[in-house]
C-alpha cells in the first residue's frame, strides 16, 4: 500500500510519471534532467523526477530501503499499467531494459493479434485472451460505474475516457492488427512512457 501513496503523491506533487534516473547513470550520462525533488507526506522519503533530455522518457524514484524494488511502467496517454517488483536492485535493473523493450518494441504479429486479442473459434465461438478479459468484466457494476464515471470525467479526446482493453463490439468488429500497430506507433513513444520506481537502487 506504501508504494500506492508513494506513486498518487509523485503523481500529484511532480505532474504525470517519469523514466530513468540521473543517480543510477555513470558521471558521463548526463542525458537526465531533474525536473523536481521533494519527500513523501510522511518526510521521510525522497522522491525525485527525472527526464531523459534524448528521449523524453520520464522517471520518478522514491527511495526507500528495504528488500524490494517496485516499477510502475504507464503509458501517459491512456490507462495502461506494468508493474513489476524484485528482491534488491540488481534483479531489477536487469528487468527494466526488457519491460521498456516489450512495451516500447513488441512484434504485434497477426498470429499473436489472433491469440491474444480476438479470434472466432471453431465452434463459432468468440476467443482471445483480451477477449475473454473484456468479456468477464464489462458487464460488472463495478466496471460500468468505472466507464461511465470516467466518459463523464474525462471530455474527449482524452485516452483515458476509454477502457483500455477495449469494449467487446470493439474487438469484434473494428479492432484490427493494424490498428493495432498506428495506434503503438503513434502512442507508445519515450515521450509518453513514465516508470516510477520505488526502493534501494544505490546500496
């Protein structure tokens, strides 16, 4: 729950999120700006804003110690959210390249549109593994209230008036591998990614 507040306050405090930090990179990188500092509502946590001045990627790290490192990868222009945790930050620092690198590089091949997003099966039946998401879950009350909370929230064209994993007529009648892809191409850029990450990464 810690790393929850931690996140709400950076969000709040610094703007959106942001991506990889001036403190880990040797002396020589300097492609980092430090957009704010500040500490956490308690006083005892340091949370720092960073920016890459190459790539517009952000970075917001909240040093705690202890065991765990947490990563909060989100894309700024919609809803979508990785996280990850490892024990200490070597396991960690040898994850973020492969989390930015599937985020930012995925191969969106048509056969994994057709496993993973939507397919008629056999029997006629509609499949896939956002499909049958979206399908346990739109019609909820709690997942209804959220839509329509969020349509009255958000004007349009805001990304985040939207369920991210797409309405069921959606998927099975507009959503294509294509658009699939301008969508990534247009959206999911350095600029738009932000991590934040909470832990021990110095020691």
């Amino acid at each position: 729950m810690n790393f929850i507040k931690i996140c709400v306050f950076a969000l709040v405090f610094c703007g959106f999120v942001a991506a990889l930090f001036a403190t880990l990179l040797p002396q020589k990188h300097k492609n980092f700006q430090l957009l704010c500092e500040t500490k956490s509502l308690s006083g005892d946590i340091p949370v720092y804003k960073f920016k890459s001045l190459r790539t517009g990627l952000h970075v917001i790290l909240a040093k705690i110690e202890g065991p765990t490192v947490h990563g909060y990868f989100t894309i700024g222009t919609d809803h979508t959210a990785y996280t990850v945790e490892t024990a200490g930050k070597d396991g960690f620092m040898n994850l973020l390249p492969i989390y930015l690198e599937h985020l930012l590089y995925p191969t969106l091949t048509d056969s994994g549109f057709i496993t993973e997003v939507y397919h008629i099966t056999g029997k006629g039946l509609d499949a896939g593994v956002v499909y049958s998401e979206m399908q346990a879950r739109e019609n909820t009350g709690s997942e209804r209230t959220h839509n329509e909370l969020i349509r009255i929230l958000y004007p349009s064209p805001s990304g985040y008036r939207y369920e991210t994993g797409g309405m069921l007529a959606n998927l099975r009648n507009n959503i294509t591998n294509e658009k699939i892809r301008e969508y990534h191409k247009a959206m999911y850029r350095p600029e738009n990614l932000y991590v934040i990450i909470t832990g021990d990464i110095n020691s």
